[in-house]
C-alpha cells in the first residue's frame, strides 16, 4: 500500500519499471485520495532500490527513491533550532534517526545511541538511548547554560550506523532581557 494524492505512480525497482499505480478507488472511494497497491515482492538475493515517480495528470510532481541495501544506512542528527539564547531555560529538540542511502526511515534497526557534547550546554534525554525500542527514532534535548555563550556540538554515535555531528550556538542575552542583580 502506498499512500499518495497523485493520479498515477510509475514504479521503478532495480532500473526497470515494474508497475503503474492508480488509486484504489473501487474499494476506498470514501477517501479523498485512495491509496495505491502494487506487488513490491523480490527474492531477496540483491539489494534493488526502488523509485516511485507521482504524476497529477501528466505532470510529473513527485519522486522518492529508497535504497534496499542495508550497508549503506546512516545515522542522521537534527536539531530544531541553530541557535538558543544562553540564559539557562532555553532548549532546542535533538533528534536522531536511522535513515537509508537516501534518508529515509529505516524503523526497525536497534542498538543503542550515545550522545557527546563540547561547549556550552548539557543533554537532557536518555544517553545511551535505545533506537531499537521506539522505532529507529529517537531524541534529547540541549539546553544553554546561564551566561556561557558559544558553539555547542553534539555528536551521535551508533556502531553499525556511525555518526553524526551537529552544531548549535548560545547566543548572549541581549540586555534587555537580562535580570537585574
């Protein structure tokens, strides 16, 4: 099943097409945009990647493309801000995931996932965290220090996905935010 809002998918696996996909609409016609269903079946002796392009009429509007091979999976490291104020509350979201050669999700991939910090801030969240357990996906926060400006760096490390390196700043509050002694 893949959920989609275009016309018509071309299916493309290990080069070749495989399938056109066209909404189900005889048994989810009470949806707005049916979803598609096509055989994705292989033997499992080679690693194909798949493309799937997504046409509204003829125009083609989209395409995804995912990788088979498992060996070419990394761990990507996100932050939600690139910089926080440096007054001690503020935080920003980390987050951590499993992705293949072309970033997307891979849910079912375990270990842990230990986290590393240089420069002004701490990590609050699990640390080593278990991927395993929520799905391939996982997150910490980093929050400033009071009065301590400056680059934060955050790596995550996994041992079969390797690492990923981040960089978020602490800026200086500005004075009219700071508090009087």
């Amino acid at each position: 099943m893949i959920a989609t809002n275009c016309d018509r998918l071309e299916i493309y696996l290990a080069g070749g097409h495989l399938a056109t996909g066209t909404p189900d609409r005889a048994r989810f016609g009470n949806l707005a945009y049916p979803p598609v269903f096509a055989d994705l079946t292989v033997d499992g002796s080679s690693h194909p990647e798949l493309r799937i392009d997504g046409y509204v009429g003829e125009q083609q509007v989209a395409s995804v493309r995912m990788s088979a091979d498992t060996s070419r999976d990394r761990l990507a490291l996100t932050a939600d801000h690139p910089a926080i104020q440096a007054d001690g509350t503020d935080t920003t979201r980390l987050t951590f995931r499993a992705v293949d050669a072309y970033g997307n999700q891979r849910p079912h991939v375990t270990g842990d996932v230990t986290l590393s910090l240089t420069g002004p801030g701490q990590l609050d969240g699990d640390n080593p965290f278990p991927l395993g357990i929520y799905g391939g996906i996982g997150g910490a926060f980093l929050r400033s220090i009071p009065g301590r400006a400056g680059m934060v760096t955050v790596t995550a490390s996994h041992g079969r996905l390797g690492s990923s390196t981040i960089s978020v700043m602490t800026t200086p509050l500005a004075p009219s935010r700071r508090l009087a002694p």
